[in-house]
C-alpha cells in the first residue's frame, strides 16, 4: 500500500483579512476619486458659456451720466455712468435683458430721469452704477419660465448669497427683499465711496474692449417687436431728495476704500 504524498501548503490565516481590507480600501479609493471628477466635469459643465472676462479691473477716467445705448435693450431715457457700458453690452449679448432703470437723479439741466421714489437711500442707482433687468420678453410680475436667462445670469453674479462675483458690489435676486424672479435683477458695480448723486472716482469693470460711450440720444422705441415689459422696480423707501451740487449737476469725488452694498 502506497503512501500518497501530497504538497503541504502553510497559509497564514492572519494576513488574509488584511489583504482584504487593503483591496477593500483600495477600491472605495477609486471610486471616491471617480466621484470626485464626475462632480468636477459637472461644474465644469454647469459653468455658463458666457463667463465674465477676467480678470476685470479698475477704471479711473472720468464718469459721465449717458444715455443706454440702442444695443441693450431699455426703457426710454434710461441713463447710467458711461464707464459700465461696455459692461452692459457684453451682458446685453448674452442674456436676454430689459434695463428697466440706471441712473436715478437730476442732470445738469435740472431734469430728473430714472425711477423716482423707487430706491433705498444711498442705491447705487444714485451714482449711475446699479441697473435693474427683467426678461426681455418676460411676464411682468409673474416667475415662469420666461426669466430662466435673468435667473441663469443672476446665479452666475452671486454664485453664493450676499458673496457676488467682481466686480459686482451687490446682487439683488432671489433671497432679498423686493427682488427675484417675476420682480427683477439688480446689479450694482463696485466703486470708490462717494455720496449720492456724485460720481464716484473709479469703477470697477469687465475688461471687454474700449472702456467709454459716446454721447447719443436715447432710443425712443425698444427693437421691433419687443413691447417694453412693465414692471416693479428698486426699493421699498423713498427716494431721498436731491442735495443741491456743484454747478453742471453730478461730479466726481475724489475718494478711496469699498463703500457698503445697498440697492
């Protein structure tokens, strides 16, 4: 009778587990960095096409009250600090907007133009550096579908509530009082301080081209076909009166430092 002979082989039965652990480990590793770029490309994805050129910068030529150009779409004799005009056109080329209201004081002749009794004390809108936009083809008073675009472009200025993207000093949408979707949009452009109804020694912008607007009249109509929407604007307080100023209306003050944000 033979003896089989068979090969013995010596197992550590305390390395197994560990081995197991260890291509446990590895595995939830791969799938947490597979996770990790999936979210990324996401963003990535989510970033809108029409992203501001950056980085922006300071401009410290001299403001002047213009009328909005005819390339982005207004209510007539709206007017703002000619230094974010550029900015409104490269904005007014990509999302739908309506300016509803710029500027919001007296001209030099005395007259008044913008939305009167409509803003908070010490608005921006005081110093022609603050807009407000509904849809272009939007339904006044009423969030549907139409204001996608404004609430796109208003999610890309604030990524975060109350922390806007520069130059934005303040963003007014969702979230904030008297503003939103079916209400409108506020953008306010960051500044040196400077007291209402002066304009303010510089002006944080986009760098998309030539950084001025020629002087031209207001358009009277909004494009063919486009009936100007209606709808609430600014604040809830009432405007403050015009302080007499310097002779030929606003001026500039000379100032430094980051004033508060207000509508």
């Amino acid at each position: 009778m033979q003896r089989s002979s068979r090969v013995r082989v010596t197992v550590d039965k305390r390395s197994v587990p560990g081995k197991i652990d260890r291509l446990q480990q590895g595995a939830r590793d791969r799938v947490t960095l597979v996770a990790i770029v999936a979210v990324a490309l996401l963003a990535w994805a989510a970033t809108p096409a029409g992203a501001a050129p950056i980085p922006t910068r300071l401009i410290h030529a001299s403001g002047e009250i213009v009328p909005i150009p005819a390339s982005v779409p207004h209510e007539v004799g709206d007017m703002v600090d000619r230094r974010i005009v550029p900015d409104l056109r490269w904005l007014a080329a990509r999302y739908p907007i309506y300016v509803t209201d710029g500027y919001s004081g007296p001209l030099p002749d005395g007259e008044h133009v913008g939305c009167n009794m409509c803003h908070v004390r010490d608005s921006d809108h005081y110093n022609g550096l603050a807009v407000d936009l509904v849809p272009i083809d939007g339904t006044p008073g009423r969030c549907d579908p139409s204001w996608a675009a404004i609430t796109r472009l208003a999610h890309w200025a604030e990524p975060v509530q109350n922390e806007p993207r520069p130059p934005f000093r303040w963003v007014g949408y969702d979230g904030d009082a008297g503003h939103g979707c079916g209400h409108h949009l506020h953008l306010s452009w960051e500044h040196a301080p400077v007291p209402m109804f002066q304009l303010a020694e510089w002006v944080e912008v986009f760098p998309v081209g030539k950084q001025s607007a020629a002087k031209q009249p207001p358009a009277s109509v909004p494009p063919a076909g486009i009936k100007p929407p209606k709808s609430p604007q600014g604040g809830s307080e009432p405007e403050p009166v015009a302080e007499p100023g310097p002779r030929g209306g606003i001026s500039v003050v000379q100032s430094g430092g980051v004033s508060p944000r207000s509508d």
